[in-house]
C-alpha cells in the first residue's frame, strides 16, 4: 500500500503492516531513495533500485502523475 504524503511516498512494509518506508526522487542525488534497510546498507552507495522504489516507480505509472518529484533543494528521505 502507497501512500503520498507531500513529496514522499510511503511504502507500507510487506514484512511487518505497522513499518511505513519512505521514497522519493532526490533532485541532488539524481536518483530514487529509500529509508529501507536494505536501501541504506547495500544500494545506496553501490546503486540500485530496492522493492519498494520499484512499487512506487509502478504506482506513479499506473495513475500516470509525477507526484512524488522533489525539487533539486530538497533532501527528501525524512529526518534530514
Ligand atoms: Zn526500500
């Protein structure tokens, strides 16, 4: 389940209903992000998409909007 909360969108996790991640598309990085686990430890610096960017990257499609684009200013993994 996907949900859009201002620029991020929030990917409920499939292993556990009460963790939510965050995704977005980083105008500095130039690239999808992820607060994940395995998005922070392993993708990050070697690059790469994790599950959760890719059912965002599906969504965006299917409703066919560009809802979760940050401007190139902004950081958008939440917390920063
Ligand atoms: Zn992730």
């Amino acid at each position: 389940m996907i949900k859009i909360v201002g620029n991020i969108a929030h990917v409920q996790s499939s292993r556990k209903k009460t963790i939510h991640y965050h995704v977005c598309y980083s105008g500095i990085l130039h690239r999808w992000i992820c607060d994940c686990p395995h998005f922070i430890f392993r993708l990050l610096d070697k690059g790469g998409e994790c599950k959760h960017i890719r059912e965002v990257k599906q969504y965006q499609k299917e409703e066919s909007k560009n809802v979760i684009y940050t401007n190139a200013n902004k950081k958008c993994i939440s917390g920063d």
